[in-house]
C-alpha cells in the first residue's frame, strides 16, 4: 500500500466531513462530521508515521483522539442543551451568533 | 531690591483671580469680596511704595526698568516680557489701582446678593491685573497683550447680565469695534518691528535719536497705525459707537473700566510712543482735530441723552477728545493730567449715578429724577463736587486740566481751534447741568428711596474729595511746569503765543461764561423736566444707523447667504456625506454577520484554503 493511496484517502475523507459539515443541518450528524474530519487526520498520521519508521505519528493520534472524545462529550452536551433550550437541533434554524 | 520685584504689580490682581476663581466656587459673598479687593488694595499699597522709591531718585532717573523673561525672539527682532515703572506709567498704575480699590469695594456692596457675584470679581480683578500689564509693559507687544486683555474683560463684564438680550449685543458690539482699532495697532506693531527693528518703547525713542534723518513718513505711518488703535480702545470718532452701549453693564463697571481706566488706554499709549510723534509732526494735527471732532460731537450727543448712564457715556468720549487734542497739541502732560482728573471725578460720577440708581430701585431715567439733593446728601454732595469738576469749575480739578488744553489748543492752532474747544466746553456745562438738574428743584421720583450703606459712600466721599484736591497737581496755575508736569517730565510742547495776562484773561472769561451756563442750565432743565430733546441728538446723530445700513446689514446678508448656501449645502452636506457612507459599508458588512454556524465554517475553510493556494502559488509549489 503506497503512501499515495493513505493520503488520498485521508483526503477524500476530510473532505467528505468538510462538505457534511458544511451542507447538512442537524447538530448530531455535524459532530460526526467533526469526527470524520478528525480521523482523516488520524489516518494519515498514521501513514506518514508507517511511511517514516517514526513513533511520534502514532502518539499524536492518540492525543487527536482524547481530544476528539472530549470534543464529542461537550458537543453532546451543547446539542442536548440547544435542543432543550430552543426546540431544535437544526442549526440552519439556530442563529443566536448574530449580533 | 525692591524694585527688582515689580512684578508684584499685576502678581496680586492675578492671585486674586486665581483664588476666587478656583478655590472660591463655594464661599461666601463677603469672604470673595476681601480677596478681590484686598488683591487690589495690597497692588496699591505696593504702588505707593514704589512712588516713593520713584520720588527718592532725582528727577532725570525716575524709572524702573525689569525684565522678567525673553518671550519670542525670530531673527534680529526679540520680544521680553518687560515691565517700566517710569513717571508716566506711574501716573496710570495709580490711577488704575487707587480707583480700582474704590470700586472694588463699592460693588462689595453694589453687586451684593447678585447670583454672579464671583464671577464678577473674578473679571474685575482680571480686568486690573491685564490693565497693569497694559501700562507697565515696556513694549508695544506686550502692551498689546494687556490691551487685548483689557478688550476681553470689558466685553465680559459689559455682557455680564447675559440673561438680557441687549447687554449680550453691546457685549458683542464693543468688541467687535474695538478689532477695527486692535487691527491698525497691530498693523502699527508690524510697522514699527520692521522699520525700527525693535518693539521697545526705549529702542525705538533710541533710533529715532541716533538717526536724526530717519524717515519721517515711516515713524508717521507707524505712529497713525498705532493712534487707529487708540482711537477704538479710546471710543473716539468714529470708533465710539460702542461705548454709550457699554453701559449695559454693571455701573461700577461703566465706572471702572469705560471712565477711569481703560478707555483712556488710548492716549497713554500716545504718551507713550511721544517720541514717535515728535518725529512725525505731521500727525499731530490729525488727532487734535479728531479729538476735538469727537469732544464737540459727543458733547452735543450726550446733551440729547434721557438716561443718567448714557450722558455721562457720551460726556466720557467728549472728554478722552480733549485729552487728544491736548496730544495733538503736544502737550502730554496736560493730556496726561486731565486722564487722571478726568478718571478721579467721571468715576465718581459714575458711582454716584449707580447709587443713584440703586436708591431708585433701577430707574435711569434723568425725566423721572428731581430734588434728590434733599433726600440723598452722601451722593449729591460728592456728584456736586464731580459736576464742577467736570464742568471744569475753580477750584476743582477739571478747570486746571481743560484751562491747559485749551490754552495750549490756542497755541498750536490759533483762535479758531480754541473757540470750538471753548465751545466744546460751553457744551459740558450745558449736559453737567442737565445731570444736576436730577438733584435739584422738585421731587421727580414718587416710590420710596433705599437709601444707600456706609460702603457705598465711602468711595464717593473720597473721590469728591480728590476731585477737590487733585487740582493741585495743575498748580502752580498758568505755568509751564506745573507740579505734575514736573513729575511727569515729558517734552513740553510749544505754549503759548500769548503772555500771562492773555492767559488770565482768557481763563476767567472762560470760567464766568461756564459757571453762568451751569447756572441757569440747571435751574432750566430742573424746571421743565420733561421736555423731549431732538432726535438728532438723542441717537448720536444717527451714526449707528449709518453704520448699520452701510456695514452691519450688508455683512448679515452675505452671513445669510453663506449660511444657507455654503454652511448648509456645501460643508453640511460633505459631513452628513461622510456619514451616509459609512452607514452605507456598515450595513452591506452586517450581513456577514448571519450567526449560522456552518457559514462561519465555510468562510473559515475558503480562507485557509484561499492562504494555503496563495503560499503555495506563490513559493512556486504549483
């Protein structure tokens, strides 16, 4: 398996969770983007790491990876409380940001 | 050593200033009126102390010369902050601070219970510390400084019951006259630092002796620049239209500052500049006839007046002409002396007319007067004294001081000059009579009278007393030298044509014609009271109108016009642009601002790709 095909694939999977997170609506399915995004990083970590005979890769997806559950452990949080709070989880419908 | 410290002079009015205009804001009205007039009253314990140093030097070294710090210097031209204590200017400082103190402590009693009772004092003591400045500045810059100073207090003080339109016009009024006559002093400034290289008084009397051939149309120009601004400080034709209208203020104001002291700026600082005139003969003539234009018209003028407050105006302007015909007859001292009578009895006039008009409860209205000799003994005998004074009555100080002009006048310009300043004088008896006539015959005034204090009269009893003695300076009569002149020590200019017996003679005619007219004047207009005077004279032979059609109504109209074409369409019009502009950009900017959560998002991924292509475009990656 050549370096090329983890990359692009890593891409096309960042990509994937880029477009999800920026086309569809409800709050739960942009999380999982978020985590698609996330181990795309994750997978080509892992394939420089494979392709350089390093460690430090494979210890950075780790950290990537507590990160990303305590980013989904919080997110849950804000969407349950979105939810309960505004009636909804449709973020094309939630636009408290604006001043 | 004490001399050294001449500064002390306006030290104290501006210490006064300061302390009731900082710390006083919640004192009461008796404790702002010690420190106002205790400021003053010290300056003038001062100014005596240096009178006596001045009297202890022998006559050829009397001054005092200091020079506190260089204020400006460009090229060959330097500018100090220097103060002079010589004769002349001793004459004025006393003047300024003796009747200062006076009246500062009349309206301790004048002003009492009036809601800007700091703010009063505040400008009275500004008013002398800047009119020290004026008078003992050793240079024409500096003097300028006080002059201009002076020009502010009085439009503060003129305007002081802003609450009444009309004292807030004649505020407006003075002022702006008074910049015609501040423009040619400062012209006559320029002059005077581009021909003779220095503003100092004593530099320049030192280039004009050193250089017998200097130019005389030079020193002249300089000279007729620097008389243009006296003739505004100094209310003469035709710059006096703001002085009648000045009496709007407060009358120890009217007293103060447009009687004794700084409306006779003007001739001391032709005093001043006396060498300058020397050297240009030429102008001489032109103040004589201007002062002795102003004295006949404003004579006439004040005789048409109904209120108290506007004849002794008008007598004020009447009488500052003789002071400049005395000048343009060269005759200094006798300019000089009939400023310091004239300051001692025209502001006891004044004061003796505000306590008139306080026992009256505001009426000003000579018509509505009469038979106030009886009632109010403490004002009408000091007015009385005043009125002879002014007439110019043996023995009071006014005859000694008019007696010279006049007979110097014959002098220098021959009889027909001198009849039409008899005839000027004629004219004073004929409005001092009209001023009497308020005191005598039949009571006029049917309320009740609020009698005025001890501190009201006190001042008047004063001043009529050295309105008496200040006569004595003119002695030894029909001299040269008088006692005054003497301590003056200026140029005498050529007397007399005439031996002493013409001059006696003269003198008693004068006096007999003068004291009959006063006479049967004041039994006259104590008589028929209500006779209404002429038109004519009773607005100055209309020369505000004039000015009002040919000046003021032509500059309101193009002020209209620039108004609402340039104002509201041009200026207004680029500001309310700018706005609209930038209200414009907000809101197309505000809606980036949709709070959606993934536009964010995708903005935030366009831009990190947009930088992540350009870096890479431009390292050459592609």
């Amino acid at each position: 398996m050549s370096l090329m095909a983890v990359v692009f694939t890593g891409i096309l999977l960042f990509a994937v969770g880029a477009a999800g997170f920026v086309l569809r609506g409800n709050a739960l399915v942009l999380l999982l983007c978020i985590e698609i995004m996330l181990n795309a990083v994750n997978l080509v970590l892992a394939g420089f790491s494979r392709y350089l005979y390093g460690t430090e890769g494979q210890v950075f997806i780790f950290v990537i990876m507590a990160a990303g559950a305590a980013a989904a452990a919080v997110g849950l949080a804000v969407v349950a409380a979105l939810r309960r709070r505004l009636g909804t989880a449709d973020m094309n419908r939630i636009n408290v940001l604006k001043g | 050593m004490f001399s050294r410290s001449l500064w002390i002079l306006p030290a104290l009015p501006a210490l006064g200033v300061l302390v009731n205009g900082l710390l006083g804001t919640s004192w009461r009205e008796r404790r702002i009126a010690v420190v106002a007039s205790g400021s003053v009253g010290l300056a003038l314990a001062a100014a005596v102390g240096f009178l006596a140093e001045l009297l202890s030097r022998p006559p050829g070294e009397r001054r005092i010369a200091v020079r506190l710090y260089r204020w400006l210097s460009e090229g060959p031209l330097a500018v100090d902050v220097g103060f002079l204590l010589d004769p002349l200017s001793m004459a004025m400082v006393l003047v300024v601070l003796f009747l200062g103190f006076l009246i500062h402590l009349y309206s301790a009693d004048y002003m009492r219970g009036d809601p800007g009772f700091r703010r009063y004092f505040v400008c009275l003591n500004l008013f002398v510390f800047f009119m020290l400045v004026l008078v003992l500045a050793d240079n024409l810059v500096v003097t300028f400084a006080g002059w201009e100073g002076v020009g502010l207090c009085s439009y503060l003080l003129i305007g002081f019951h802003h609450e009444r339109k009309s004292a807030c016009d004649a505020g407006r009024k003075a002022f702006v006259v008074n910049r015609i006559g501040d423009f040619g002093f400062l012209l006559g400034i320029l002059l005077a630092a581009g021909a003779f290289g220095t503003v100092r008084y004593g530099g320049i009397a030192a280039v004009l002796e050193a250089d017998p051939s200097f130019s005389a149309a030079v020193a002249a120009a300089v000279a007729l620049l620097l008389f243009v601004g006296a003739v505004g400080k100094s209310a003469q034709f035709p710059l006096h239209v703001w002085l009648p209208d000045a009496m709007e203020g407060p009358t120890p104001v009217s007293a103060l500052i447009h009687a004794a002291t700084m409306v006779n700026a003007g001739v001391y600082l032709l005093c001043r500049i006396s060498p300058l005139l020397e050297k240009a003969p030429a102008v001489l003539p032109v103040i004589a006839a201007v002062g002795l234009a102003t004295a006949l018209y404003a004579a006439l003028s004040a005789l048409g007046q109904r209120d108290i407050k506007r004849v002794l105006a008008y007598s004020t302007v009447s009488q500052i002409g003789y002071m400049f015909v005395a000048v343009g007859c060269g005759l200094y001292s006798a300019g000089m002396f009939h400023l310091v009578a004239h300051g001692i009895f025209k502001g006891l006039l004044f004061l003796a007319a505000g306590a008139v008009i306080h026992a009256l409860g505001g009426e000003q209205d000579l018509g509505r007067m009469g038979g106030l000799g009886k009632e109010l003994p403490a004002v009408s005998l000091p007015f009385l004294a005043g009125i002879l004074a002014l007439a110019g009555v043996f023995p009071f100080a006014g005859f000694f001081s008019k007696d010279a002009i006049l007979w110097g006048s014959l002098g220098r310009y021959g009889a027909a000059f001198w009849l039409a300043g008899f005839a000027g004088a004629v004219l004073t008896a004929l409005y001092s009579a009209k001023l009497l006539s308020a005191f005598a015959g039949r009571e006029g005034y049917p309320g009740p009278l609020h009698r005025p204090g001890p501190v009201l009269t006190m001042p008047l009893a004063v001043l009529g007393a050295c309105a008496l003695l200040a006569g004595a300076g003119g002695l030894p009569l029909f001299a040269k030298d008088t006692f005054f002149a003497r301590f003056l020590d200026m140029p005498a200019g050529v007397h007399g044509a005439g031996g002493p017996a013409l001059e006696t003679a003269l003198a008693a005619g004068q006096l007999i014609v003068i004291v009959a007219v006063l006479f049967a004047a004041t039994r006259r207009f104590a008589r028929s009271r209500k006779t209404p005077s002429p038109a004519l004279l009773a607005d100055g032979f209309g020369i505000d109108r004039i000015y009002g059609l040919l000046f003021v109504r032509p500059l309101a109209a193009l002020a209209r016009f620039s108004f609402a074409s340039v104002e509201r369409r041009v200026v207004d019009g680029a500001v309310n642009g700018l706005g609209a502009l930038s209200m414009a950009l907000g809101r197309a900017s505000a809606r980036f601002q949709s709070g959606l959560v993934r536009r964010y998002a995708a903005s935030l991924a366009a831009g990190a790709f947009a930088l992540v292509g350009l870096g890479l475009y431009f390292s050459g990656g592609f």
